[in-house]
C-alpha cells in the first residue's frame, strides 16, 4: 500500500482534482483516508440518486470518504455550516475549494477497482479485481 497526500487551493474542483491526480498516478484502486478543508460551493446529490442540491455558503469538510481509481471515483462528503449544521451526499463535480482542502488517499497496488452495471441496484458498482491472480 502507498498513501498519496497533496493539498488543492482555492478555487480547484474537489471531485476533478481527486480524479485527476489518481489518474496521473495511475491509480487502479484506492480509498480517501482523510479529507480537511473549506468550500465556497457545494454540489451533492441525495439519497436515492434523483435530487442534485447546490450550495453557495462557507462549509467546513467534516468527511470525505470513497474508492478512487480507474479515472473514477465514488465520494460521499459531509460538511458543516456556520452554524454547525451538516449535510451530505454523494459528491458531484462543482464542489470548489475556498481556502485549501488537504486530501489524502491510500492506494491498493494489488488491486483494481471497476464499475460493473448490476442488475439489482441499476447502477454501476464496485468489483474488486485481484492483480495477484
């Protein structure tokens, strides 16, 4: 296992930027450990996959957790406001970082992470592929 940490400033696209930097590593399968920061925008998408909510305040990243890799990711975050109430969701592209957000994620060099349509859920899922085989 390698664990990559790297720091994203203000303006950068969470998402985009998670994405981009486990592609340039050539990342085949990982998982967020830990996620700090700041947003100015917040894009998530509700629990049962139809409502996309955007937000345009100040939140703190409570949580960032998923698996990254093969040029994917799937995130879920939680954030606090001012006031310290907290939302959450699946994170969408448009989540912009204020001041810094400091990332960091552990890679699998064994593994591979793919997506693979179920027929039980409708969505595309994760499956696990052993290198080692």
């Amino acid at each position: 296992m390698k664990i990559h940490a790297f720091r994203l400033t203000r303006g950068a696209d969470l998402k985009k930027e998670i994405i981009r930097f486990t592609s340039e590593k050539g990342m085949r399968a990982g998982c967020v450990l830990t996620c700090v920061g700041q947003l100015t925008r917040a894009t998530l998408r509700m629990p049962g996959g139809k409502i996309i909510r955007d937000f345009e305040e100040e939140f703190e990243i409570v949580s960032l957790v998923g698996t990254v890799g093969n040029k994917d990711a799937h995130l879920h975050m939680s954030l606090s406001n001012i006031k310290g109430d907290c939302i959450g969701g699946h994170l969408k592209d448009g989540c912009l970082v204020g001041i810094t957000a400091e990332v960091v994620i552990a890679e699998f060099e064994d593994r591979s992470f793919l997506r693979e349509f179920d027929k039980g859920t409708g969505y595309e899922e994760l499956a696990v592929k052993d290198l080692k085989k």
